[in-house]
C-alpha cells in the first residue's frame, strides 16, 4: 500500500508539471521565436555582404569572371576554348623553347635533362632520356625523393617523362555517380570526390530515407557516394622524341609480338613524395583512373610500400596515367566525444575527438579557424592553422587536408550513427547555438540509450576560464519538452526521472534559462547574431548527436 501511495503522489506531481509547462508553452515559444529571428537576420547580412562583393568585382572590369556566379565562370571557359589555336601555338613555342635548352638543363652525372617547375597547387616534373645509357635507370628528380625505376627498354629509347603533381582532383567527375557493384567488390571499387556543400539536417536525412527506400526495392548493392577521399593526385606520362616532335607513347606498347623477352616490360616503379598538408590516418592507397570506366581502380598497382615518418610512398604501376592516394572517407566517424565551450565575446571552441585525433575549432563570429590537432595525443601541425574562414570554405578545407568530420546525405551507409528525428536535432543545434556565449555544451553516455525521438547532452554555465560550478547537468530534450535528468555521467542504468525541485519546460534554451545567472543570460541576449548563425551551421555540419 505504502508503494501504490508513492506511485500516486508522484504521478500527481507529474500531472502538475505537465499542466505548468502547457500553461507557459505559448510565452516561451513566443519568446524562442524572437530570438531565432537572429537567423534570417544572419542570412540578409550574408547576402548584402556578397552583393557589395559582386558590385566591387563589377567595377574593376578586368574582365575576369566572378568565381561566386557559376553562369560567369561557364562563359569564360567557352570563350577561352574559342582560343584554343592562340594558346596551343603559344604553348607550342614554349615546348620548343625548352627542348632547344634541354642541354643546358642535363645531369651532371647522367647527361639526361630534368626541370621541375613549382606553383602553389601544381608541380610539372619533367626529365628527358638524352643519353640512353641503360646504366642509368634509375631517375631522382635533385632536392627531391620522387623518381622511377624505368625498365632497360625505356632506358635506350627516346622518351620523355612527365609528372603533374596536383593538390586538386581534376579527374573525378563533379557529381556521384550511382554505381552497382558485386557485394564481394564493394571495398575495392572506388567512387568519386565529396562535392556536397553543407546542408540542412532535415533535407539531408529525408533523402537519406528515401535513398534508403529505393535500396530496399531495387534489392541491388550500390554505392550511392564516395567510399574514399582523394587526397593528391599524380598524371604520369611518356612521351617518345620523334623528328616531328613529341608524341604520346604508350607503355607497354598495344602490339608486343616484335619483343623478344616475355617480360619485356615490366611494371615501372615509382616513389612519391606526400604533402605534409594532407594527414593520412592509415597507410594511403595507391589507385589509378580508369578512362573508360570513369572510376579509380586498384588494379595494374603492386608492390606498394609507405614511410609515414619520411612520408614516403614506393608503388609498381604497369602502365602511365593518373594515381591518386586515397583514405576512407568517413575514418574519422563516428566520433567518440565532442564539446562546445565559450572563450570570450562571440568566441567559442568546438572539440571533436575520434579513434585517431583530436581536432579543435575555434568560431568567432561568423569566421572558423582551425585551432589545433592531435594524432595519437600529439600535437600536429597544419598549415590550416591560424587562418580565419566562413564555414563552407572552411568545411572544404578541412575535408581537402584529411580532416573529413563532416557527414553527407549518404554517410550512414558507411557509418554506424545514432540516429536522431531531424527536426528534434536541429531544434537543439539552434538552441545551443544561442546559448554557446556562456553556457558549454558536451557528449553524454546517455544520448546513446534514449530512443530516436529524443537527445540529451551535458551542460554547464561557462563564464569563465575556470567554470564556477565544474560539474554538469544533464539536459533531455525532445523537440517540445526539455527536462533536467536525475542520473549523471557516473550513475549505473539510463533514467528519465526528473532531477529533484526542477520542471520541465517547452525548450532548451528555457530549461537552461531556469538555472542561470542573470549575468550568463545578459551575455547570451548580447550576442552578435552572425556568431550564433555560424556556430548552428558548424553544429548541423558535424550533426555531433548522431555522429557520436
């Protein structure tokens, strides 16, 4: 009896919460609504800010296009193919400049000619086989580790070899292409690069509902996204010395039968330098595009070898063309932890912590910088550091370094998530957004447990470096009703009971709202509305609740 009276009392005070907080449901929605105004406020700036950057590109008439307007760009490419005859003579003159000078540019020891040429994003490796002597096989481009190993029957031919090294995947095609594969070949076959801007959680799940339907019917494998990452790309390239000039040479060549040997041409080894900009948690993988299929493949690659400390990669390749190294693209997902905590006025830190690294990023106001990363709890440098970025460039930079944390409208095929209802996780992003001025936000255990239609997370007022309370609360929230959790961290099982002389509430922002300082709360409402803007946006990037 004693029990049952219990169970009654408790269910009368839940009664009453319930009826309070619809009572007071209406005001605080009001409320939410008036603040979220500081959204479409966030976008109107941003589109003045890109008129007057278009109007300033306008007026200095250089006649260059504005890389912002696609229209603009497509014109200056067709009218820079309708001078194709101009720049091939040109670049004619030039390639007969160099080869007039190809002596002067030989080898001491070898007597060959080598050149190399550097840009920002491109380096041309060019060496020319002037001598002939099979002795030397073995070509090394001066202040470099990159070179080959040609065969001897490249080695007494007259021949040219050429390496463009680009930062950029020019190869890929600029959309993904649905691909069906056989399932024992799935983890071999390598689509194309993430080209996806940053998008709005509830479009990105329901069209990975709806992806996930026509799965289901088709009753066929496909990859309907990347796999992998490119990280660096290499178009190697051989090219014979004939009296009309250089022509393309095929290796091997199509018709072998005039050769005596079997193996008259072996595969050709080649080494290569990786860019200390690019970060591979794993040994790269060597693959080389397919011109008729139009995809990376694995095959006609062997022997391949990595030195992470000299990042060093030595691979056999039987034929020339374009090599990449590649990584899985989601290596970094799902993540293990993450945080968000204030640093000063429109300041915040947000922390993600995976298998492999630790990586920080510092928001203010509406720029992202990356403020450092840890591999294997040591620090890393990269050249990303210290430079202040809007978020889509940003987002574009980190995945380019290897830095992908990033989810697409298809990385749960890839990865196992949390799944969370979109709209119950964009509520909390904006909301957290909001209160990120003053308030630290972080992963909990217990998000893992509750169902689909709810999330809960760990807060704290954060004023300070050194919060005055230094412990946590934990918040669940379900898109119309928050509430504050008994348990913490360190209890033993999951519970949604209410935390003792709290309430519930219609919204986050309100839940924390009841346990705040008037000081915390005065620095939320002060702040700048592009900061709360960019802080959402690199929360609904991350999706750090589904993903953790």
């Amino acid at each position: 009896m004693e029990r049952l009276e219990i169970q009654r009392i408790e269910k009368e005070k839940w009664l009453q919460l319930e009826e309070k907080d619809l009572g007071r449901r209406n005001e605080e929605l009001d409320e939410l609504n008036l603040l979220e105004g500081c959204f479409p406020e966030a976008e109107r700036l941003k589109h003045d800010t890109r008129l007057l950057s278009q109007w300033k590109h306008y007026i200095q008439c250089d006649g260059s296009p504005d890389p912002s307007i696609s229209q603009e760009i497509n014109t200056f490419i067709s009218l820079w193919r309708e001078e194709t005859n101009e720049t091939f003579e040109e670049v004619i003159a030039k390639s007969k400049l160099v080869l007039n000078q190809a002596s002067t540019l030989a080898d001491l020891d070898s007597g060959n000619m080598e050149k190399i040429i550097r840009d920002e994003n491109v380096t041309l490796y060019v060496w020319a086989n002037l001598k002939k002597n099979p002795r030397y096989r073995s070509v090394r481009f001066s202040g470099t580790q990159i070179g080959f190993e040609i065969p001897r029957i490249l080695a007494t031919s007259d021949i040219a070899l050429r390496l463009l090294h680009t930062h950029y995947d020019h190869v890929s095609p600029l959309h993904p292409v649905l691909t069906p594969v056989p399932k024992e070949e799935r983890t071999s076959t390598v689509t194309e690069l993430v080209r996806d801007e940053v998008k709005n959680v509830e479009e990105a799940i329901s069209k990975e509902d709806q992806e996930e339907t026509k799965q289901q019917e088709s009753g066929s494998n496909i990859i309907l996204e990347e796999e992998i990452k490119v990280e660096e790309q290499d178009d190697i390239e051989v090219q014979k010395i004939l009296k009309e000039g250089l022509q393309k040479y095929t290796y091997p060549p199509e018709t072998t039968e005039e050769f005596e040997t079997e193996n008259a041409f072996p595969p050709i080894e080649v080494t290569l330098e990786v860019h200390e900009n690019v970060i591979f948690f794993e040994d790269p993988i060597v693959v080389r595009w397919d011109t008729e299929g139009k995809r990376w493949k694995t095959d006609g690659i062997s022997k391949v070898s990595y030195n992470p400390e000299e990042r060093l990669i030595t691979f056999s390749l039987e034929t020339f063309g374009p090599v990449t190294l590649i990584q899985d693209t989601h290596i970094n997902m799902p993540y293990q932890s993450w945080e968000l905590r204030p640093l000063g006025v429109n300041t915040v830190l947000l922390t993600v912590t995976t298998v492999f690294t630790e990586i920080q990023i510092q928001i203010k106001e509406n720029l992202c910088m990356l403020a450092s990363i840890k591999l294997r709890n040591k620090e890393h440098f990269s050249i990303l550091e210290g430079k202040w970025m809007p978020p889509v460039p940003f987002i574009i930079a980190l995945k380019a370094a290897g830095l992908n944390i990033f989810p697409t409208g298809h990385s749960h095929f890839y990865v196992v998530i949390n799944h969370k209802v979109p709209l119950v996780e964009m509520k909390a992003y904006r909301q957290m957004a909001l209160l990120s001025s003053a308030f630290a936000f972080g992963w909990s255990k217990w998000n893992l447990l509750c169902n689909s239609t709810k999330v809960v997370v760990k807060v704290r007022e954060h004023l300070t470096k050194e919060p005055m309370n230094p412990d946590w609360d934990l918040l669940m929230f379900s898109g119309d009703r928050a509430q504050r959790l008994k348990i913490d961290e360190d209890s033993q099982t999951f519970s949604e009971a209410l935390k003792e002389e709290t309430e519930f509430h219609s919204t986050l922002y309100h839940m924390v709202k009841d346990f705040a300082s008037e000081e915390a709360m005065e620095k939320v409402s002060s702040s700048d509305c592009q900061f709360i803007d960019c802080v959402c946006q690199m929360l609904l990037s991350t999706r750090l609740l589904s993903y953790s």
